[in-house]
C-alpha cells in the first residue's frame, strides 16, 4: 500500500481540505471539501482513484 495524501487550498481564504486514498486498492476520500468538486475528482483521476462518499 502506498498512502496518496493531497493537501487542497482554497484560493483567497484560509481554507484546505485532503485527499487521503491508497493507491494499491485505487480508493481516496476527501475531508473537509468546498462546494467546488473539480478539483477533487482532477486529483482522483491523476491519482487513478476512486472517490468515496462517505455519508454524515
């Protein structure tokens, strides 16, 4: 297993959010996301992850 951790900025404000996946089973999670998505499903595509949704 190769841990695939991404720190995510928010430009303008103080905001980050992660990107925490294994790469060996192509799974990742997002904490912390901003309404804005794109970002997150460009990452699991370089990444060649999956998003889970994870419900609240």
């Amino acid at each position: 297993m190769t841990l695939v951790f991404e720190r995510i900025q928010t430009d303008g404000i103080a905001e980050l959010s992660y990107l925490v996946g294994d790469d060996s089973e192509g799974v990742a999670a997002v904490f912390d996301p901003r309404p804005d998505v794109d970002c997150y499903l460009q990452l699991a595509r370089e990444k060649q992850a999956s998003l889970l949704l994870l419900p609240f």
